[in-house]
C-alpha cells in the first residue's frame, strides 16, 4: 500500500540539512548517469490556468516519480508528490509537497553556492521577503560563514518583517534597506527570489567575486537579471540546460541577442560531479539559474518516505 504524508507529516521529517544531502545527490547521480531529469511540462486551461507536471527517474536512488500542480485563479496552489519503486514499479507515496517544494529550492541554491560562492563569503543581499526567500538564505547560511544580511523588497512592512524573524532564526545581523543597490553593494553572495517581470537586479551594482542565486525567474517572460549582470557573469550555471532553454528568461533573452552563448552554461550536475568548475578565479562574478527539478523532489521525497516509515508517520492508503 503507499503513504499518504500531509504538510505535516513531511515537516516533521524534512530539515534543511536532509535537503541538502538529497539535492547534492541529485546532482551527483545526474552526473553518474544513474537519473535522469524531464523537463517541466504545461498544460494551459481556460480562464488562465495551468496544469504543471514535472517527472524524473533516479535508479540509484532506487525511487522514480512525479510532482504536479494545478493554477486555477483565485485558489491556492496544492503541490503533489508521487513516489515509485525503481525496482517493483510500485507507488510508494503520495505527498504534500508545498514546504517540500519550498525547502528544496532553497537547498539547490545552497548546493550552488558550495560550489560557486568563494569559500569566505560572509554577506549576502537578498532581493524578496517572501516564503521561497526564506529558505534561500538558510541554505546559503548552512554552506558558507555568514554573518550578515542586507534585505529588500517592495513592502517596507515586509522586508522589516523578514530581518527579525530570519535574524531570530539564523542568529546572524539582517538589515531591512530601502533599495535593490544598497541591498546588494558589496555582499559577497546575491539572491533574487521575486515575482518581478522586469529585472530587480542590474550588473553595474555587483562587486567583483560576487556570486548570484537567481531563483525567483521560471517563465520566459519573466527576468530578474539585466544582460548587464548575466554578461558580467565568468561563470554560467543551471540546474537543467534545457529546461532553462525553455523558460529562463534570465538566458533565453540575452542568449537571442548575442550576449552569452548556450555553450557557455554549464550544468550544476557537471559542476558537482567535476566535470566543470563552478568558479574559477577570486574575482569571477558567478551565476547561478534556478529553474527548480523533478529529480530535487524525488530524492529529497524518497528519503522522507524512509523516515515516515520509521517514525510512523501518514496514511496507509488502500
């Protein structure tokens, strides 16, 4: 029979460390040949709405699956993890994958910035205040010695908001500011996690040996980088190549006009696996894309299936 595992259930046993181990392994398979990734799929409704699948396979971690959503304007979105043995073909799980979704984006940012973000990097500037930005900077805090934060977004309400609580939580200093230049002038790692359309972040205000996590831009027609910073960026880096062909508006616009070239990103997968350098001198601005993977989900998914299962937590379903 599978188990069922609610919101809850998964909280209980999804941290921010386990996420990381799992989407680091995710990557580390890919590289091996031991999973394999399919691209986001839409589906488009009347009135506006979406059907989102997204599916993969990790043999080596013996669990395939999927994640959907539906959009339907003026509903909440409900995010749904299935989970199938490798070995049997048998489902394993159904889950509730909101928190999951949340957690493990911010993991894959994390990874990056292992890989990418100089190993002294102790500020970040973060540009958003809303939930997805919250594990973002837990992740990157888990993987290099931050002391301090710099914080904005167009809510004064809510950015101030987010200093405190992310203060009180992580135990560093977090400055709410008044502008997406003040917020990012000198930090040693940047993040963008917005809804924005147009970029919030512009190349000139970067410092030499920055790194960026761009992770809020998942539609074509969306950008939060200007071709500034993506051209002024050594190093190139997506959790998908083409998946971020298809809607990494942070790419896809720049890569049209001649600025960067698709040869020149390289795949967080290779980057973790050694076959390509996610920095290369002290100096290298450094680009990070997310676009957000099925096989992030299943990995991080089997192992909190393992965990439920030890602690008795979910449904039996019939």
């Amino acid at each position: 029979m599978a188990l069922y595992l609610t919101e809850q259930d998964v909280n209980e046993a999804l941290t921010m460390d386990l996420a990381l181990e799992c989407v680091e392994e995710a990557f580390r398979l890919i590289a091996e040949g031991a999973a394999t990734n399919s691209p986001r799929s839409r589906i488009r409704l009347p009135a506006g709405g979406l059907f989102n699948f997204m599916c993969a396979a990790a043999p080596g971690a013996g669990v395939m699956g999927l994640k959907a959503y539906g959009v339907a304007p003026g509903n909440p979105v409900k995010f749904y993890v299935q989970l199938f043995s490798t070995e049997s073909g048998e489902l394993l799980s159904v889950m509730e994958a909101g928190d999951l979704g949340q957690v493990r984006t911010g993991a894959a940012s994390g990874v990056a910035a292992k890989y990418m973000a100089r190993d002294d990097a102790a500020s970040v500037g973060i540009i958003g205040s809303g939930y997805q930005a919250r594990t973002q900077l837990e992740a990157v805090c888990k993987v290099r010695p931050v002391t301090s934060a710099r914080v904005f977004s167009r809510s004064a309400e809510r950015r101030t908001a987010f200093a405190d609580e992310m203060s009180a939580r992580l135990g560093i200093e977090i400055y709410p500011v008044g502008s997406g230049e003040e917020c990012v002038a000198g930090a040693d790692v940047v993040i963008t996690m917005t809804s924005a359309g147009r970029p919030v972040l512009n190349g000139a205000w970067l410092d030499k040996g920055t790194h960026i996590n761009a992770a809020g831009a998942n539609h074509w027609m969306r950008r939060e980088l200007d071709g500034d910073a993506v051209r002024r960026s050594a190093v190139i880096v997506t959790d998908d190549i083409e998946q971020a062909k298809m809607e990494c508006g942070d790419l896809i616009y720049p890569a049209e006009l001649g600025s960067i070239r698709w040869e020149q990103v390289k795949s967080l997968a290779d980057v973790v696996g050694g076959a390509a350098a996610g920095r290369i001198f002290a100096d290298d601005i450094t680009l990070f894309e997310s676009q957000g993977l099925a096989v992030q989900d299943i990995t991080t998914g089997i192992r909190i299936y393992q965990i439920a299962l030890e602690r008795g937590l979910g449904v039996q379903l019939p």
